[in-house]
C-alpha cells in the first residue's frame, strides 16, 4: 500500500526545515530505512522575508511564492501541505486556495493541543516573532479555544535573537533571551508556553521553565505522521 506524502513548504529557515525532519524521524520506530516517512520538500530560502512584510512594511508579500511553492508539491504528488514557519502562516488562506490538498495547519493544531489541557480563559506565553504579534495569527484560533495570549514586553530583543539564530545558529546569548522571556511570562501568569518560531525551537531541548511547553514544531511532526500513516481513500 502506498503511504500519504506530505509536502514541505520550508526554507523559512533552512535550519529549522531541517529540524523538523529531525522531530519527524523521532516519531518513527523505525528498524530500516523503509520504516521512516517519506516527505516531498520544497527548500526555498528565497521566500520573501515574512518579517520585512509584516513588521517593516517594505517588504514583497511573500504568498504568490509561497502559493507557486504549494502548487509544485500538490503536482510532485504531496497529499497534505506542512510549513515549519508560524509567522507564515499569516498567508495559510492563500496557500489553501491556491490547492486541493489540506494544509497542516501548525496554529489551529498547536491551540487545539493546548485546549485539551487549559480551562476557558486560561493565558498561554508566547514565544514567537514579533510578526506573530503584529499580524494576529493566533488571535482567531486562541479566541476560539477561549484562551488568551500572552507576549513579553520586549519585542525588540526576541526579534535581535531570532535574526541572531538565523546568523548564527543556536547561540547562548539567543538562549538567554528566550529562557528570560519564559520566566517572564511564566511570572506574568501564563499557564500554558508556545514555542511559535521555529528559529526558538532549535533551543527548545534546552529550555527549562515552571509551566508546560508546547513547541509547534512538534505538533507539526505529529500530525505529518499522522497524515503519513492514514489510508489513502
């Protein structure tokens, strides 16, 4: 029988396509090489900066590309799309409508796996870009759960530790802001923490904080296993 392929809209950034691969493969009890899942990847670094469009205003709206990029892996043979970027899932509505495949998306996912623990009203930190913040792409999925969310106060230093991974990859000094804004939200009240950028997933394994965690890369590896193991209709 041959198995579900999800295609990846990745590239944004590299490195952080390639860890989602790596949470893939810890999903999969695997004895050869037969057992893993396989994936169609569409590695395009050259996506319109998300960040340049959303925060700065100047930038080229990264959605016919990202479009052209779910049109190619729906053609490659992908049954489902997965993009390991939160902040682009701002554009998820023009990917869905330019495909007839479902989209995995890590959002609506995330929040739902968070709703099954938390109470009505309860507050979930977010560790995320600034672009996140700005555009809302939590706001309609939170609202829907009855959560809320909360951000901490220094948008500017998560943004410099993002650009930061991005330059140089899992640095302590990135390590430092990301486990400062935890304890901040934490004391804020947050029940609830999301790891909502990929780029502070890569120091996720070292984060240690009071509330539970959820890193939407995970979620996202879950369901594209999911997806992988489902019968094809």
């Amino acid at each position: 029988m041959s198995r579900n392929v999800v295609g990846i809209l990745g590239g944004m950034g590299p490195e952080a396509t390639i860890l989602l691969q790596q949470r893939l493969l810890a999903t999969v009890q695997a004895t050869d090489d037969a057992d893993h899942l396989p994936l169609l990847i569409d590695m395009n670094p050259q996506v319109p900066s998300r960040i340049a469009h959303l925060i700065d205003g100047i930038g080229i709206d990264p959605s016919p590309v990202l479009a052209e990029m779910a049109q190619r892996l729906e053609a490659a043979g992908a049954t489902a799309l997965a993009m390991p970027c939160n902040t682009a899932h701002y554009y998820a509505p023009q990917i869905e409508a330019a495909v007839s495949i479902q989209f995995l998306n890590t959002v609506d996912l995330s929040v739902a796996s968070a709703a099954e623990s938390l109470g009505k009203g309860a507050a979930i930190g977010m560790l995320a870009s600034p672009a996140v913040r700005l555009a809302g792409v939590f706001d309609a999925a939170l609202a829907r759960a009855g959560l809320n969310a909360l951000w901490p106060a220094d948008a500017d230093r998560m943004l410099a530790a993002i650009r930061l991974i991005k330059a140089r990859g899992a640095t302590p000094e990135a390590q430092e802001v990301l486990s400062h804004a935890a304890a901040e939200l934490a004391k804020d009240g947050a029940s609830m923490l999301f790891i909502a950028c990929s780029e502070f997933s890569l120091l996720a394994p070292s984060l240690s904080t009071p509330v539970p965690v959820i890193d939407t890369i995970d979620v996202l590896a879950d369901a594209i296993h999911h997806h992988s193991q489902m019968k094809q209709s």
